[in-house]
C-alpha cells in the first residue's frame, strides 16, 4: 500500500533489492537474537509475577448484557443491541472449480452459510492492549469480541500483565495483574471501538472494521482506534468522516471506561460477510474516479507480496504464462486504495492467490469472474462466500500438496512462514480460456 504503481507485465515483485534483504535480515535477527532472549526473558517474568496479586482470566461472553433494541445511537452501558439482523448467503459450486483432496471441498458446494448480524456491546471498563487487541477488566475478564476465535495461548504474549499460573489460574492457567497496567490513560465517556490490533490486516480491516466506521459515521458517534496507516487513511476518507470523529489514541495500553465493541471486531465480517456492508463498498467505489485509470487491465492475476507466506514456487512462471493467455500480473500493495478500487471496479476476471487482497472483490462489478488459488489444507473459505454474498461467478484451483510441502504447512492459525507451494500452470491457463 505504498502509493507506488504496479505494472501489467507478468514481473511478480517491484520491490527493491534493498528491501528484500532488509526483509531477510529482519527474519534472520529475529531467529538469532529475538526469540534467544525472549525464551530467557519470560520464565523470569514468570517468576517475578507470582508475586504480584492477580485475577484468574476468563472469557466474558457478550450474552451476558441485557439485549436491547437498536435507537441509531450507541447502547447504554451494561446492554448491547443487534443493529441488523443475520442473513443467508448462497454458495454456488462452479464445474471448472478443482476441488481439495481433503474435507474443506465441503465449503465450496452448493449449500447456505448465515452471514451473523452486526451486535454493538457496552460491557463497561476494560483496558485495551494495542499489539494484541485484547480488551481485559479490571478484575480479568476477556471479552470475547476482542479477539478472533480461537482463544490461544500467543494472544497474550505481549499482555506484559498477564502471567501463567501453575495453580488457580483462569482461562489458560493465566491471571491478570491489574496493578501492572494502573498507569493506563484513561478514556471517559462512551466510544464505538473501530480498531482491531495496532498492525492491521488489510482485509480484515476491509470487511470487519471499515462497516463499522461506516456505522459510527451514520450515528455520529465519537470513536476509538489504534493510529491509522497511510491506506487505512485512504479508505477512511472515502467513507467520509467527520474530522476529529475517530480519535487515534497511541500504541499503548488504555483503560476505556465506556467502549463500545462489536462482534466484527472478532472478525466475524470476514468469516462470512454480510450483505449490509455492501452499502458501504458501493459508496466507496462510486466516490472513486474510476475513469481516470482506463489503462488498468481488465483480466489480471493478483499476486501476494514478498512478505507474505504461503508463497507460490512458481509465481514467475505463472505470470509469464498467464500473460500469454491476456491476462496481467499485477501487484496490490504496490498500488494507491484509489488505483485498486478503480482496478477491481473495471474487472472481468481476476486471478487471485488466496489472500487478504482478495477483499478488494468487494468493488468488482455485477457480472466479474474470480479464479482463486489456494493451496490444500487452508480451511479457510471466507473468501468463496464473499464471492457468494456478493454475487461472483467464483472457481477455485486448490493445489495438491507434496509430503514435503503438507510438513511445511504448519498450522493454520500459526502458519510456517517458509511454506511454498507449487500451482498447477496448465490447469489454471485452460480455466482462465474458459472464462472469456
């Protein structure tokens, strides 16, 4: 998201030379240096800890609040309200689509998911952590749609006030250490949080979060987030908010007295998105100057960036293959918002690496095809039902895995950072002849 143009050839990284090693050696250091110090650093944190009067963790489930009806304003405190109903979202299966060997093809049949309406809680004091978006009470309650499921161990790692207890010990083994965070900055007066962790991940932030800025505009409630990226700006000012209605409180621990949490803040607007936040996407495609970029191509292949895992062995070959087929590599975070707005928005077919960029099929027209490259064992099929919800003609290409290459996998919330697989070229060019 660096502003910077991508090109249509079939070169699948713009990025410097400097910049990859740079990348390199941030990996390298952290193997070396980082995690050396950390294995030491923590037991004797433990240690210190456990003398230190705690409360165990539990998990505060939003069920717990009285429900109330939904006013267009924020809910009182100690209630939540259900601003939209859920609603079903038809998958349709795709004859070109080739399906996994494993038991994830079962989301990518012919069946109906339900898209979870959009909830706003008001639960009362909670300190809010910036690098793990986890909102704690003062007397150790986690609350559930401050974190995307499921709860594990890694979420608190950078909570410096939360230990593990051998003994007596809440959710976990773990206890909570008020006295640790005393110093927090306090926030009075109710806010509708609209940030998730300070590092953002682009299609959560897309689907989860920027409805629910959208939300917060239309009521014209104060809001809370972490501070903003360049393109998390970009979008922002498309939705048209108010100047001064989201306050970017910095990267550290706060104590809300009265926020605001929604369940799209546990990610549940990219599990299954839901049709209401069409509103919003439309409104940002129709305040884009799509004209302006008529020299975008219309059938690209959209490729993930050096940072990323899950990386393709063969991604040069692909583009080099699927430009003699017509169609363009392109790059996103190589691009303006404004570009990859105007990019989708033209859109016949777009050949896409599973991936957070994916959310961008948000701004496709009415009629776009969408070819999707994913590599077995991703259990993950958000992005066939956006397709779904919004209505795309949508194939998948789940690529078969060699021993080696399922080792490699690792886990998939925790996915190995050195996975590489292999796409099946010929297969993917003779769908993409097919979808003319």
């Amino acid at each position: 998201m660096s502003g910077k143009k991508t090109g249509a050839g079939p070169t699948p990284d713009k990025r410097s030379g400097w910049k990859k090693i740079r990348f390199a050696l941030s990996r390298a250091t952290s193997k070396a240096i980082r995690e050396p110090l950390r294995r030491v650093r923590e037991p004797l944190r433990q240690i210190a800890l456990k003398f230190i009067p705690g409360y165990p963790i539990v998990i505060e489930q939003p069920e717990t609040l009285p429900l109330a009806p939904f006013t267009g304003v924020l809910p009182q405190a100690g209630t939540r309200c259900l601003v939209y109903e859920d609603a079903p979202v038809v998958i349709r299966s795709h004859p070109l689509s080739r399906h996994s060997s494993e038991d994830e093809s079962r989301h990518y049949l012919d069946h109906i998911v339900t898209a979870p309406g959009l909830t706003l809680e008001s639960p009362g004091p909670h300190f809010w952590f910036a690098r793990s978006g986890l909102m704690v009470s003062p007397k150790g309650g986690i609350w559930r749609h401050s974190f995307m499921a499921p709860f594990r161990m890694e979420r608190v790692r950078t909570v410096k006030s939360i230990s593990r207890a051998e003994q007596g010990g809440g959710e976990g083994g773990l206890v909570f250490h008020p006295s640790l965070v005393r110093g927090a900055e306090r926030i009075a007066g109710p806010h509708l949080v609209v940030a998730q962790t300070e590092s953002p991940n682009f299609g959560h932030f897309l689907l989860d979060v920027v409805p629910l800025i959208h939300l917060g505009k239309e009521m014209g409630a104060p809001m809370l987030a972490w501070p903003f990226k360049p393109w998390q700006k970009d979008i922002i000012a498309r939705i048209g908010v108010a100047p001064g209605q989201i306050r970017e409180l910095p990267a550290k621990t706060h104590l809300l007295e009265q926020p605001v949490v929604s369940n799209r803040l546990a990610g549940l607007g990219a599990h299954i998105a839901h049709p209401m936040a069409k509103r919003v996407f439309d409104a940002i495609r129709d305040r884009t100057p799509v004209e302006r970029y008529g020299s975008l191509p219309r059938r690209f292949f959209l490729m993930r960036g050096l940072r990323h895992g899950r990386s393709l062995k063969n991604r040069v070959e692909l583009g080099e293959a699927l430009a003699s087929h017509g169609v363009a590599s392109v790059q996103p975070e190589m691009m303006s918002f404004e570009e990859q707005v105007a990019l989708f928005a033209r859109a016949e077919l777009v050949v896409a690496e599973f991936g957070a960029a994916m959310a961008n099929v948000v701004f496709c027209p009415a009629g776009a095809k969408v070819l999707e490259i994913i590599s077995e064992g991703q259990h993950d099929p958000w992005s066939a039902r956006l397709c779904g919800m919004l209505g795309l003609e949508h194939v998948v290409h789940f690529q078969k895995l060699s021993e080696d290459e399922r080792l490699s996998r690792g886990d998939r919330f925790a996915p190995s950072p050195d996975f590489a697989f292999a796409a099946d070229i010929a297969a993917i060019c003779a769908t993409v002849d097919h979808l003319r």
